[in-house]
C-alpha cells in the first residue's frame, strides 16, 4: 500500500473539477494516466480501482486518493 501522502490545512488543495456519478449497472473505470492526482469518495456501494498493478476495493463511505502520472483502471 502507498502511504507516502501527506495532508496539511496551509496551504488548501486546488480542485480542479468535482463530479458525481451514480450508476445502477457495472461500472468500469476509465484507463488512463492523469497529470493531476484523484480523490475518489464512494458514498454508496463499492467501486475497484487498480493503480500501477495494485488492486483497492473502495467501500461505501471510504475514499482512495490515486496520484498523478500513474497509470489507473478498473475491470
């Protein structure tokens, strides 16, 4: 597991979009590589999301932080 993130109050993180979405059939999650790292937020349900080979299953009411320029899917 990655643990090398850091969060701190000074200064505040840029958001660059914020987006929901909800889905009642399989989802899958985009594959690609970002320049800018995710915050993922599951309010409901579970979603799987593999980062540089590593799988996460995030459950309802838990989050996932994926960090810029690896490469992400899901299945």
């Amino acid at each position: 597991m990655n643990n090398d993130l850091h969060l701190s109050a000074d200064p505040f993180p840029l958001v660059r979009d914020i987006g929901w979405n909800k889905t009642d059939k399989l989802y899958t999650h985009p594959d690609r590589i970002l320049g800018y790292d995710v915050f993922l937020f599951v309010a409901k349900g579970s979603m799987q999301v593999i980062e540089d080979g590593v799988e996460y299953i995030i459950g309802e009411n838990h989050h996932l932080f994926l960090k810029k320029g690896r490469h992400h899917w899901g299945l």
